[in-house]
C-alpha cells in the first residue's frame, strides 16, 4: 500500500508552517542540529588530525613501530632522486609518485618535505601542539553530539521510524541499487535502503570506531582501560584503523554529496536546515509506515 507522511508538524515544527500539502516536516529539531555539529566537528578533526599525522607520516601494525619491525602499512615522504626531490606514498609496498600533494608540496621554489600539504592541515605550518588542542576539542564535541542524538532518536522515535532495518528494506534493496545508478530517486518521507545502510554505517559502526580507537591511542585512557588497546590489536594498530574509518568517512562525505546533488539539493538541504521536505505523489513500492 502507498502512503506519504502526514504533513501536519511535530510538537517541534519551526514556527511558520508551509501550506503546500506535499511539504512534510521530516527532520526533527535534535536530527538537524546534530547533523550540523558533527558535519562542523569532522570537519575540523579531519584537517588537525591530518596535521597530527604530519609529526610520523607512516602507519603499522601491531604494538610497536621501529627500525628494527617490518610493520609499515602505508607511509608518504620525500626522497632526493636525479631530477631533484619527489614525494612519494606508499601503500602496503607499493610506491606512488604524489610530488605537489602529498610528501613535496608547496609554492613553486619553496617546497617542502611535509605529508599532508599547508592546504589541508590545522595549523596550516607545523604545530603539533595547537593540532592536538583543536583534535581533542572537537572529538568532545563530536562524542558527546553522538549521545545526544542517540537519547534524542529514542525518545523521538526517528531511530525505530527512520533507520531500524525492516524486512521490507532487504526485498527494496536491488531496485534502490538500480534507482541509485540510474540517479532516479524518489522523494518520501522515508529513508530508502541503501540511506538507511549508509547513514547507519556513519553512526553506528564508523563514528563509535573513530572515538573508541582514539580513546586507545590516549595514554590516560591506557591506565583506565589497558585491555582496550590489546582488544584492537595494539596502539599502532588502533592508529591504522582511526586513519582508515578516516578514509571510509571521506568517501561517505563525496557519496553524500553527489547524491544531495542528484536527489535535488534545494530540497534535500532545506529538509537539514528547517526541517521541512517536498515529497512526490505515491509510487508502486512506496510501503506503509509501520509505528
Ligand atoms: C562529515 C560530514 C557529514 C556527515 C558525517 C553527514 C552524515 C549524515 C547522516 C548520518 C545523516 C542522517 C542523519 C539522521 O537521519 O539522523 C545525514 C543526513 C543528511 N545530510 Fe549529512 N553529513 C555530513 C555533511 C553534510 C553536508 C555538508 C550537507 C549539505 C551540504 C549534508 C546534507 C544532508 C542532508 C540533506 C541529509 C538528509 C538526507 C535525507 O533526508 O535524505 N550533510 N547526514
């Protein structure tokens, strides 16, 4: 059966309420706030932990790193080769030429040997310290955001609503991978699968990844909970796994991006910003809302 969302709004609803009957109040007050904090916190980790990077461009695992392992995973440096010095970086042994980005990069005639180029790093000149003070201070902000909106979607019901996985989804999955090819979207009031997968994997598997590997990588947090660092396989390892869920939210954020773009944006962002989203008339496989 084909159903849209009611249009009227939640106790919530900002105050002046469109008339168009289509338009439904899809994003709570908690959703999009939070949404914004952790959008802004990422933001600012990603370019302080880049430069945190900087200070030992190379990634390993297990529980130590030194000359005398063979450990090494990934690493970007420079080298002097014939034709003057390159940057290069290397993943699980294989070499890459990355000269003018990452390992050589700055204004022509004043390069420098640096991982992450000026551009992408807080501080934009080399200041481990203030990196590891605008790091630590957004990852409060960004935990504690998580929590938020993890009471907020409970008591709300957009956890039970919008993200628990139905059976329904799994039946809808391959027509949405053939909908998302094809860039042809349909707009309900409910997250289609592959939304669902995607949103749930940031929140559920790849946010909590990033804040437990980082409090492994705390000394402090090593006294409180010494068997955190064995259980992911070691300070290094932990390490590697943070720069990878790193790379995994990235490529969320590209994702997300090109699909708002695709599914319309003005809409798509209105519904983040005020809460407010157009839906289309019911369509075969729109299914009934089931709270
Ligand atoms: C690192 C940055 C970002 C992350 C991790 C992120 C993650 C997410 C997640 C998890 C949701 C689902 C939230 C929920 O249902 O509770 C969401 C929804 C959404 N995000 Fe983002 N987001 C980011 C940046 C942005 C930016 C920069 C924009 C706009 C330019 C944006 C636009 C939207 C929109 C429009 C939705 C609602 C999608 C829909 O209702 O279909 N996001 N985002």
């Amino acid at each position: 059966m084909n159903t849209i969302a009611r249009s009227e709004p939640s106790a919530d609803a900002d105050a002046a309420a469109p008339k168009d009957t289509t338009l439904i109040y899809r994003q709570s007050r908690w959703t999009r706030l939070t949404h914004w904090l952790w959008a802004i916190s990422l933001f600012f980790m990603l370019l302080s932990g880049l430069q945190i990077f900087n200070a030992r461009p190379q990634l390993y695992i297990g529980k130590e790193s030194g000359f005398e392992y063979n450990n090494t995973v990934f690493a970007i440096g420079a080298e002097n080769t014939a034709t003057g010095p390159r940057g290069y970086t290397e993943i699980f042994g294989h070499r890459f030429d990355t000269t003018g980005v990452l390992g050589w990069s700055g204004p022509a005639g004043r390069e420098t040997s640096r991982a992450f180029p000026s551009w992408a790093t807080i501080p934009s000149y080399y200041d481990l310290g203030t990196a590891r003070v605008v790091h630590f201070f957004f990852a409060w902000i960004l935990t504690t955001t998580l929590v938020v909106w993890l009471i907020a979607s409970l008591i709300n019901g957009h956890l039970r609503r919008d993200l628990a996985p139905r059976l329904g989804d799994l039946k809808r999955l391959p027509q949405d991978i053939i909908d998302h090819a094809k860039l042809r979207f349909h707009h309900t009031r409910e997250y289609n699968t592959l939304q669902k997968m995607a949103y749930g994997g940031v929140l559920f598997v790849l946010l909590p990844l990033m804040i437990i590997t980082g409090l492994a990588m705390s000394p402090s947090m090593n006294a409180v909970l010494p068997w955190l660092n064995d259980l992911l396989g070691g300070r290094q390892t932990a390490r590697t796994i943070h720069f990878t869920v790193m790379v995994l939210l990235i490529g969320f954020f590209i994702i997300h991006m090109l699909m708002i773009l695709a599914a319309s944006p003005i809409n798509e962002l209105r519904s983040i910003i005020t809460g407010w989203y157009r839906t289309d008339p019911p369509a075969h496989g729109d299914t009934e809302r089931s709270n």
